[in-house]
C-alpha cells in the first residue's frame, strides 16, 4: 500500500515537471518563431541600399557633432501613396526635419527619389499593427545611437520643423518620454480597448515622440506585443507596449491637444481658412488626405515665416539707428549704407535716401514718423465703422474691402494673442468682442498707422472671479521693410512680350500673315508657321443712335480690320425696316471694302432688349464653338491693346473677362461743347465703371453651358440682363466638384473626367484703353424698379467728379444759404 502511494506520488512530480518544461519549451519556440519574422522583416530593402544611404546619413555622423541627428521621423505610408502623400510630405517640411526622415512601406516599395523603406513580409492592409511595429524596430535596429528622438507619423500630417526643434531641445532625450495627444478612446470604444483606468495611449494621427531611452527599452519586446493585441487600433496597441516595457503613459498634458491638433473634421480639415489659431500655434497639424492640400499649407506656413523674418529686419533696423545715435554717427554717413562702398552714394540730398536705408526704415514705431512741409503734404485720415469713410475717395462713404477687412483681422488677432500671451500665469483671459470704430491713413514711406476703439471682454477665472466688458484704444503702426529686388533673366522681358504677342497681338498676326505669303512661293515646313491667335467676334446690339453707330464702325475698322487683327463683326439691329437704311448703308459700305472679312448683322424689328439681342447673336450660325464672344456697346471705343487683354485673360472652360471700363464724365459740366476720345484718364474727366458688367469676353462653348445657356430674354429696356449673367457665371464657378489633382487616393480616371468639367472663374481688372464715351441717359420711368433705379445711379456717377460737384455746389450762393438754413431748422427740432 505505501509503495503504491509512493509510485503515484512519483508519477505525479514527473507530470508536473513534464508540464512545466513544455510551457517553457513552447514560450521559446513561440518567442523565436516572432524573433524570426522580425529579423526577416529588417532586412535590407529591396533598393539594395543600406539604411544610412537610404535618409543620406554619413556613418561619422552622431549626436555629439552634428546639428541634424536630433529626431529621426518614420512616416507609415502605402505603396499607393507615395507618388501622392509621401512626395507632398517630402517636399514640403520633409526636407526641412532637423534630422533625417524615411517612409516606411511594404515589401517592394521603392523610390528613386524619396526616402523609402520597404519592410520585407508586411503589407499595406489596413490597420497598420506590423507595419507600426517593424518600423519601430527598424529605427532601433540601425538608428538608435545616432539620433535623440524618434516620432512615428503618418503621410496625412504636417510638421513645422523650427516648432518642433524648438520643442523638442527643451526636453531631456535621455529619460524615457512618450509624448503625443493622450486618449482612451471615444465613448463607442470604451471598455473595449482593454485600458485600465490610468492607462491611455497616445493618438498616431498627430504624430507620436519618442526618446531614445524610450525606444531602447521597447524595442526588444516588440515581439512579445506583436503576439499579444487586445485591439485593432495600432496607436492603441503601441501604447500598451510603451506602458509594460518602459514603464511611463502619454504624456497627460491638456495643452498636447494644441501642439499636436488633431481635426476632427476629416477630409474636409484645414480646406477653408488657414488663417486661425490652431494653425498658428500647433507644431503637426492632422489630417490633411489630399497633397494640394500639403502644397497650400506649406505656402501658407512659408508666408508666415517671411512675415518673422520682416518684422525681424525691422527690430535689427531700429538697433542700428539707436546704436548710430549713441556712438554720434551723422545719420547722412555713408558708412551706414548696407552693402555697398562710402563712394557708391552720390552726396546729392537724395543720397540720404537709400535701398535699406536705417533713418527710414529704423525710427521707432510713432504716429509723427511723417513730418509735412505744407499742408497740402498732410495725410488724410479715412474713418472706420460699418462702412469706410475716405476724403480722397470719389465715392466718400465705401464699403470696407475684403483686403482691408483681412488686415485689421490680422492686427487685432496679433494684439490679441500678444495680450493674453501671459493669461494662464495672471489667471485671466481678455476676449475680442467688437471693433466699434477706428481711423487708418497710409504712409507711402513709413506704413499704415491704426487707431482702433476695441470693446473687449475682461474674465478673471483665478480668485475673485468677474467678467467685464471694457473698451480700449489701440494704436498700430504696420511699418513697411525694405525694397527686395529679384533679378530675372537678361531676356525674360523680352521673351515673354513675345510670347504674348504672338499668341494674341499684332506681333503675331503679322508674323503669320508674313509667313503665309512665303509660303506660297517656297515649300515651308506647317510647323514653322505660327498658329494664329484666337478670333475675337464683337457682337454689338443697337438701336438707332446713328452717329455713335458710325463712330463705332471707323474704330473696329481702324483697330481690327486694319491691323489684321483676327476679328469679326455681328451687329444685332433693333427697329422697322423704314429706319434701319442708313444703319444698314454703313454696313455694306464697310463689307464692300473689306470683301475677306466677317462682317454680319441680325434684324430684329422688335422692342429693344440688350438680353435678347445678345442671346440671339450667341446662338448664331456666324459665331463658332472656338470663337471669343466680345459683347460690346456702341458708345465704346478701345485698342489693340484691348484686343490683347482680351485674349490674354479670356480662357476656356476656366475664366470669363470683365474689363473694367474707363467712363467719361459729362464734358458740359466743365464748360466743353461735346465729348472727345482723347480726353485723359484721370479723376477729373471720368471713373471706372466698377459695378458695370455689360462689357464681357467669353468662348462660346462656355456660354451655351447647360448652367448658363445664354442670357435670360425676360428683361427688356435698360440694364439688369449683365447683373443676371454675371449671377449664372458665378453660379458655375462654385459648383462643388472638389478637384485636386495628384492624389494617390482617388480613380485613375477621376483626374481626367474633373478636367471636362467646366469651372468659370471670373477676372475684372481695369483696362484704360476701353472707354465709355460720355452720352446723355435718359431713364424710361416706365421700367422695373430696378432697372430705373440702376439707370438714375448710372446717370448721377456720370455727371462730373467729386471735386467738380463741390466747386459747382459752392459758387452758387443759394446753395449755401439752403443748406445752412436746413441746419438750424435741425438743431431747432431737436
């Protein structure tokens, strides 16, 4: 019996032991087998290229002697994306990373160009769990002495290198960190990620940090995390790793979600406004999934950057005019010149004023840098509330432009910020409410100078706690910086007046009107002769007025058909037959002698409708698909120059030409008998037409666009059917396409198909050689409300400039005694 006790006592030690031995056996084997994938994982990429030339690290480089082993950036990206996301990362603050960068992708990926890894037996199957691990590892493998930090980003996040340096040389690489935007996940996940209540992670989106002594102590285990995941999430699954074998979470830091933004926007983030808060501050921006997108934030950022460096030069400017003061140099010393020789400034008085001069450019901001030697130099300052309020304006009272309204923006966010820079340590917060009015003038020399009434909101959240509203005056001098001259080519000039010249001008017609002819007495190559510009068809509508009509006819035939300038001539006439004999008279005359030339008219013996008149001609057989539309009135006279602007700015499928019209002022309100074409462009003798959009340059194939389809034929009379069409313009050009070329994450065949698609800009600039000739407007009181309403302001712009209204006003003596006893009969009333 004892015997039989001892042997099962045996067996059973023998058992346990066996059990025990067999763990240990399968632990190994299960380690080695994880082992295994992460050494054939780390090989050397396919390029054949070592790690070091792969980022363009010189094996004598290390920590201790060189500026730019400070962090080395892994972006995870797919083999997809590397022509798209990975090259705007790379262009962009790629190149720019305080250290070395590499994509890491799966097996087979590779770049001439761009840094890349691809990791052997990993692929690009989303989430990203080995490709995450293996690129870790692979930054400890062959990076972990020769760099201070190591971030683990992705190729939809956008670093700001100089942040970033700054950041992280303000931190001890040589503790464990693990620094990014802390999370536990959102309210459908939570319970499922297998967190403790004090354990998080840090979110891979915004980009995660890591110290060298963090990766020196995770890297060996990976393996072990790679066999043990709790959870789809790669960011997730890192951080418990960095928990268990380091010993440290994510930072715990409210600000982090600030310095590593996260928008939770998706594709749509960072595709409006860039000029916000957020963008201002953060050192990595997330997500942005298109790379024009990258582009247009790096130009942005850049920008910023170059406003740094101006305010920079300016602070440096000033040093030296307060250091030349107290060593006692004359401010007319020659020695002062930046860059150039005592001998090279002439000693006349305009000497003292030169390129990057410190008496200009170094006085300290103040609101008596101007100093007037009459009072006819003296500035004149323009009011600022709802509407903008100017003295040197035609118009006195203006709406606020956009460039405007952007630059107060600008310096109330700078002030804003520079007042609150210091509002977590004093325990209050001051809020912009409302600009409630201000005055600005321009310096020519020295800047705009601001002086704004501010209403703001003053909260104290630290002791006492109290909200206050307040109001404070604020003075703003933007002094301008020096002149930055860029030198071009010799021949640039040159070549591009050529190059436009010939594709749309006389230049070019002649060259190939000159080519043609030899041509037909040598054989010549079609590829020497140069393709002319495109045909511009002046489509007039008319009724009666036969004298302008006949104004009309000798410019065209002086400025296009005598300089072969590529044009045709539709006239759309309204009226009986009975009345359009001379009309018609002076168009044969004129087809008579130019017999080769395109010069037609349309009947119409309807009531007069511009809308109709220009509908009509747009659908006309005598107008091709190809062909530049000029609708035009016959009051106008203009240029070859013109004719260029035209095609310059005209293109199709893209953007639609507005010109800018010069129009005259009544001439008998200055005392001359009639109105002259030769009349300088000034303020005295008209203004620009910026609210006329009758004069208007499109190709055919883009006005019969199923969004536009010609103009409305509803409206008759004066005026309104511009208004309409320029509305349908601008209706096309928003539609919602959202095109953006070179993104890897959208059809092949999307890029091709948007490009039909078409999207009608608008361009207005002025152009001083079209010209409205002054002619006396008399509005039908029989039309809409609207239309009579236009014609009246029309009718009241023209009559004479501000300055002339007011001496007419003046010397009429009645008018002052009216006007002064409307005022005392106000103040009685009151």
């Amino acid at each position: 019996m004892l015997q039989h006790t001892m042997t099962k006592r045996k067996t059973l030690i023998i058992a346990c032991f066996g059990i025990a031995l067999g763990l240990c056996i399968g632990t190994v084997l299960k380690n080695y087998r994880a082992l295994e994938i992460v050494k054939r994982c780390s090989l050397r990429p396919t390029n054949l290229k070592s790690p070091n030339e792969i980022i363009g690290l010189n094996d004598e480089d290390t920590i201790q002697n060189s500026q730019r082993n400070l962090v080395f950036v892994g972006v995870m990206t797919a083999k997809n994306f590397i022509e798209g996301r990975a090259r705007a990362v790379y262009d962009t603050w790629g190149k720019e990373v305080p250290g070395r960068i590499a994509f890491f992708s799966s097996e087979g990926s590779y770049s001439e160009e761009l840094p890349v890894v691809g990791l052997k037996n990993v692929d690009d199957r989303y989430p990203p769990q080995k490709k995450s691990f293996m690129m870790l590892y692979y930054m400890y493998e062959h990076y972990i002495d020769r760099f201070e930090w190591f971030i683990r980003a992705d190729d939809d996040v956008y670093m700001e290198p100089d942040k970033l340096e700054r950041f992280l040389r303000s931190i001890d690489s040589s503790k464990p960190q693990f620094i990014g935007q802390a999370g536990k996940g959102n309210s459908e996940e939570f319970g499922l990620l297998s967190l403790e209540f004090d354990e998080n992670f840090c979110m891979g989106g915004p980009g995660v940090i890591l110290s060298s002594e963090t990766l020196r102590r995770v890297a060996p285990h990976i393996p072990t995390c790679l066999k043990n995941l709790y959870s789809t999430h790669e960011d997730v699954e890192v951080g418990r790793c960095v928990q268990k074998f380091a010993g440290i979470p994510c930072t715990w830091n409210y600000e982090m979600q600030y310095i590593l933004r996260h928008n939770s926007s998706g594709r749509n983030a960072y595709t409006g406004k860039l000029k916000r808060k957020e963008i201002h501050n953060a050192i990595t921006l997330h997500p942005i999934k298109q790379a024009p997108l990258m582009y247009r934030l790096h130009s942005y950022i850049q920008g910023l950057k170059a406003e740094e460096l101006r305010q920079e030069s300016l602070l440096l400017h000033r040093d030296i005019k307060r250091m030349a003061k107290y060593l006692e140099v004359p401010d007319d010393s020659t020695y002062m010149v930046p860059s150039v020789s005592p001998g090279a400034v002439p000693d006349k008085d305009n000497g003292k004023r030169h390129f990057e001069d410190h008496n200009i450019l170094g006085i300290s901001p103040e609101l008596n840098k101007f100093v007037p030697a009459s009072t006819a130099d003296l500035l004149d300052w323009s009011f600022i509330s709802r509407s903008l309020y100017s003295a040197g304006s035609a118009n006195p009272k203006q709406k606020i432009d956009s460039a405007m309204r952007e630059g107060l923006e600008d310096v109330i966010t700078e002030v804003m910020e520079n007042i609150n820079y210091y509002s977590r340590q004093r325990g209050r917060v001051i809020e912009f409410r409302e600009l409630l009015y201000g005055y600005h003038r321009l310096d020519a020399i020295h800047g705009q100078d601001l002086i704004l009434d501010l209403l703001l909101i003053y909260k104290k959240y630290r002791g006492k706690k109290m909200t206050v509203p307040v109001r404070r005056h604020l003075y703003v001098q933007r002094a301008f910086t020096g002149i930055f001259v860029k030198e071009l080519d010799e021949d640039f000039y040159n070549v591009t007046l050529q190059q436009t010249l010939s594709s749309a001008g006389l230049l070019g017609s002649l060259l190939h009107n000159g080519m043609a002819r030899l041509s037909s007495h040598f054989t010549m190559a079609s590829n020497l002769l140069a393709p002319p510009p495109d045909n511009i068809v002046f489509v007039l509508p008319i009724a009666g007025r036969l004298a302008t009509f006949q104004r009309f006819l000798a410019t065209y035939e002086r400025v296009c058909i005598d300089a072969s300038q590529h044009c045709d001539l539709l006239v759309v006439i309204f009226g009986p037959p009975d009345e359009l004999t001379d009309h018609l008279q002076q168009l044969n005359e004129l087809r008579a002698r130019h017999i080769y030339k395109q010069i037609n008219y349309i009947q119409r013996s309807g009531q007069f409708s511009r809308g109709v008149a220009l509908d009509i001609a747009a659908r006309s057989s005598y107008i091709r698909q190809e062909d530049i539309i000029l609708f035009i009135d016959v009051d106008m006279v203009f240029g070859v120059e013109t004719l260029q602007r035209v095609r310059m700015h005209t293109q199709r499928g893209r953007q639609v030409y507005l010109p800018i019209v010069f129009s005259q002022y009544d001439p008998k309100r200055r005392g001359e008998a009639s109105a002259s074409e030769s009349l300088p462009i000034d303020d005295e003798n008209g203004y620009f037409r910026q609210f006329g959009f009758g004069i208007c340059a499109i190709y055919k194939s883009d006005i019969l666009d199923d969004d536009i389809n010609g103009f409305d034929k509803d409206i008759t009379g004066w005026g309104l059917e511009d208004v309409k069409f320029l509305e349908k313009i601008v209706r096309v050009g928003t539609r919602q396409h959202g095109f953006l070329s070179n993104t890897a994450e959208v059809p092949l065949d999307y890029n091709e198909a948007a490009e039909q698609w078409r999207r009608l800009t608008v361009f207005r600039a002025p152009d001083p050689t079209l010209v409205h000739i002054y002619h006396d407007i008399s509005c039908d009181v029989q039309l809409d409300a609207p239309q009579y309403n236009m014609c009246l302001g029309t009718k009241a712009n023209s009559l004479g400039s501000t300055r002339l209204m007011e001496q007419l006003f003046f010397n009429n003596r009645q008018n002052v005694e009216f006007i002064a006893e409307f005022n005392r009969q106000k103040q009685q009333t009151r």
